[in-house]
DNA sequence: AGAATAGTGTCTTTCAGACACTATTTG
DNA sequence: CAAATAGTGTCTGAAAGACACTATTCT
C-alpha cells in the first residue's frame, strides 16, 4: 500500500541520510560538547553538531556497499576530532545511536533524516579546522547559542540521554583518563548532572557496586592541588549495567519524581 | 568533507527510508506481537513487522512536505490494524522510536534505513487481509520464526526495550483497557517479563507509587473465573516516570545484574 | 465444601543519604 | 598551622521481597 511501486526512487522525492554527533567531554569540570562551524549555506557561519552523510555505493556487480550508521558516525567523530581513526584514545570513545530526527523541513533543501549519536569522551585535544567545516572545537554546554537546523534539540536529548546512562552504566568511566580517582570518577558525575553528589558516600557506593571500577593497585604522587592526602587509583571494571543503581539527587534536572 | 557537492542527489545512490513496527498486545495472558505475510519479493510470503515508507512531496511552490517518522508510524499501524486514524482504540496505543537500522545490505534491492517503533496496545481487533500484505496477524511470541530481513534483530530490540520500560514508567496500562484491576496489570508484568511478580507485594507497590494508577470507584461485577472475591477498578494515573520504579526480579531474562 | 483470588500486616535485608570523624597532604 | 581532601563509621528512613493471614466469591 505504501510501497513505492517497481522500487524505483527515482519516481520519488530524492532523501538523504546523515548522522550527526552529540559529542561530550569534561573539561575543568565543565561539560563540553564538539560543535563544528558551517562553511555553507543554509546556515553558514552558524555552529552546529558535526555529522554527514551516511556512504552507500554500489560495487562492480551492482552489489551494494556502504557504511552502517555506526560507522559513518564513528568515522565522522574522527575526522571531526582530527584523530586517527582506530587509535587508542578513539577506542576509549563510547559511541551509541540516539534517535533519529526525520520532520520534513528540518533542512531546507532536501528530505534529510539524521540519525543522532551520542559520544562520550576523555578529554581530548582540541581538534584542528580542516574539511568544509570551518572550525571546530568543544564549547561549554552554557555557551551554547541557537544551532544550526534542529541541532538544540538533538542536543538537549542527547543530554538527558548522557544524565540518564550515568545512573544506571559505568560509563562515566569513558570521560576520564585510563587510571583514575573516585574524585575524578565523582567531578564526572557532579559535570553532567549540575550537581556533586556526596563525596563520602559516593565513594563508598562506587566500591560496593560491583564491576563498576577495579583498584590499579597504585596511588596518586601527589594530593590535591589545594591539599588532602593521596588516593587510590582505579580502573573501569567489566560491569555493563550498575547493580545497584547510582541515582541522580532528586533536585538534580528532570529525575522525573512523578507529580 | 562528506557533503555531496551541490546537494545532488541523483549523482548519489538513492537511498530510501522506511518505518517498522514492534506493535506488541496480551491476549490470553501471553505477549503478541503483528506480523504481515509479505505479498512480494524479496522474502515472498515470509513473515515480517508491518511498516512501509516515510512519504515525501513537494508543494506547487517546491516546498518539502511529508510526514515525520513518527506520523508514518502512526499512519502504518492503523493501516495494518484496520483501525480508524484518531479512534480512540488507537488513541490510547503507545507509540515509540525506538532505534535505526541501516546495515548496507539490509534489503538486497536498495540502501533503506528502517525508523523502527515500538507499540504497546491493548488487545485489538485481528487485522482483515488488505493492501499489499497479503495478510496480518497478533502471533504470539514463542511462535515467532524466521521473519524477513533484519526484523527478528529489530523484534528483539523491541522486546528489550519493552521489559525496561515496565520498570520505570506506567506504560503497563497502555496493554490494558481504560479501566483494569491490580490483577490485569500485574498479568500485563507476567506476560512481558516472564515472570509472575507476587501478588501480595505487587498490589501495594503499585498503590504506594504516587501517579500509577487511581481509583475508579467501582469495583469488578464478578469476582474472577475460578474465584475469588471482586475487585477494585483503576484508571491510569498522571505519573510518566514511576518513583520508585518496579524492579524486574533479578531471575528474569537481562536484568543485566552485573558479575 | 474446597479452591482461588483480593487485599493487608509484618518482618528482614538492602540501600540511599545525612552526618561525624580520622588521617593525610598542600600551601 | 589552616584548609582541603581521602576514606571510614554509624545512624535513619525508604523500599524490596518473603511470608502469613483474612475475607470474599466462584464451581
């Protein structure tokens, strides 16, 4: 009924896909995200997310080839970041599909669905212009302005997205370095939800929650910048899903306590 | 970088996007799921989630018209359920993004992404055969074989999506009718998870948490088919997120209690 | 009568969160 | 020394889950 008859699209409206790249960082206890300035039109010189289009190609045979979306998004995050494709800082990078963002006159020119990404990262360096984006780098989440096409929104829902998962994963684990101190694991937490949670009994439910980190077996070689002794260093243990759970403070944004 | 130079998309393989749907229902105390028999190839008379194309137009004046994904979800569901768009049977079925699927050789004609949804309904009329699918049907979920393309994966995620959704939000009451008892609900939490939560403890959970549910006033005309005294009626409540949430026991299928 | 079910009471264990406190390190 | 921080101890209240029990209604 719906079936575009004999299969051909070119009897149809042309539609593009691309991925666009939520992309979250922690820099000096703040919450980054990539964005990317536009070299084109629509939006020229507006900021926006970085993303592109998903490859298809078709090989000798006619046989088709192409990218998956996890792919294409992995790879745009690469070249956006100016980072090896592959290299070990990438590979910390945890990458999932969001949503995918299809209103009809989101982009001005052509029906284009996008199909979002979120990515959590360690700090990483700031990434050097090139590609027909004209500049790229992380900006602070309160300086963020109005975006380009529909980019706000994606963005907000890749927020609630990232304060959801750090509840209930150990992904928080993917925004610091290899080795890291409950400290830095608690600024991560205290960055993406507004709010520091209780240091004492934050450490201790992190060490009780199994499989979320696993002693290095080594200290820090110094205190706190401001003092304080010397603290364990840990690593991400092997957990997928925090048991139990670690809850966001109930005034912390959107916990959602029903009525 | 990846921008198709001139926005040209005929210069491109064409790509198309489609929505596909895990409607799932409860009858007879077990989970269901719609199906439709394809009446083409590829995969001629096997067995697949209903859905089709996201429409795209243009205006007299070149403008983009079409549906969002969601629209298109909307649209197929009534389609292959033979309801009315905006009846109020449909009106209460909760629809859903749930993921993208875009692996290159997902459909072997042409690069299609499926938007895949994901419906909770309460128990709908079967479907009467129409349009391209020569037919379509509530099969329940053990009978579920192989299905066409890549909709058992899609079909599994769904499943896992529907388990945890039990958990944190009174979507439960969108598998039952407007007025239903703590005892359909909980048949409801049998059927997805597999696993009959105890009676006892289950009525006072869902009383205790603010905004499930509310009292209709009224109480069952009979008590229930082998016995037992009759019942209090409820309506669903206000409450998008349930606080505290309900728990899957830690026995069922991925609960993902970590080591 | 006997079986099944609705709904309540109670106890134990687990966990979140508040608070206090000690030990260690920096400036 | 004063301030800051790592890490632990302890208490309270909320909630999950096990179990028992009463009352009601069906065959």
């Amino acid at each position: 009924m719906s079936t575009p008859a004999g299969y051909d699209p070119r009897a149809y409206e042309p539609v593009a896909v691309t991925v666009d790249i939520v992309a979250l960082t922690i820099r000096d206890g703040e919450l980054h995200v990539l964005l990317v300035e536009r070299g084109e039109e629509p939006f020229l010189k507006r900021l926006a997310l970085p993303g592109g289009f998903v490859r298809t190609s078709r090989n000798a045979r006619g046989g088709i080839r192409g990218e998956t979306p996890d792919e294409a998004a992995a790879r745009e995050l690469a070249e956006e970041t100016g980072l090896v494709p592959g290299s070990p800082r990438l590979r910390r990078v945890h990458l999932e599909q969001l949503a995918t963002f299809g209103a009809p006159r989101r982009d001005p020119r052509m029906r284009v669905f996008s199909v979002a990404y979120l990515a959590f990262a360690a700090d990483l360096p700031d990434p050097v212009a090139g590609g027909d984006a004209a500049s790229a780098g992380w900006v602070p989440l309160d300086k963020v302005r109005r975006l380009a096409f529909d980019h706000n929104e994606i963005l907000a829902y890749g927020l609630e997205r990232a304060r959801a998962k750090l509840e209930y994963t150990p992904l928080a684990t993917s925004f610091v370095g290899p080795e890291f101190t409950i400290s830095e694991l608690r600024a991560v937490y205290a960055a993406v939800w507004g709010k520091d949670p209780h240091a004492g009994n934050f450490h201790r439910k992190v060490l009780s929650t199994p499989g979320f980190v696993v002693d290095a077996g080594a200290m820090t070689q110094r205190g706190g910048a401001r003092g304080g002794p010397r603290s364990r260093l840990y690593r991400a243990g092997r957990a997928t899903l925090l048991h139990p759970a670690l809850l966001r403070p109930a005034d912390a944004p959107a916990r959602g306590r029903s009525r």
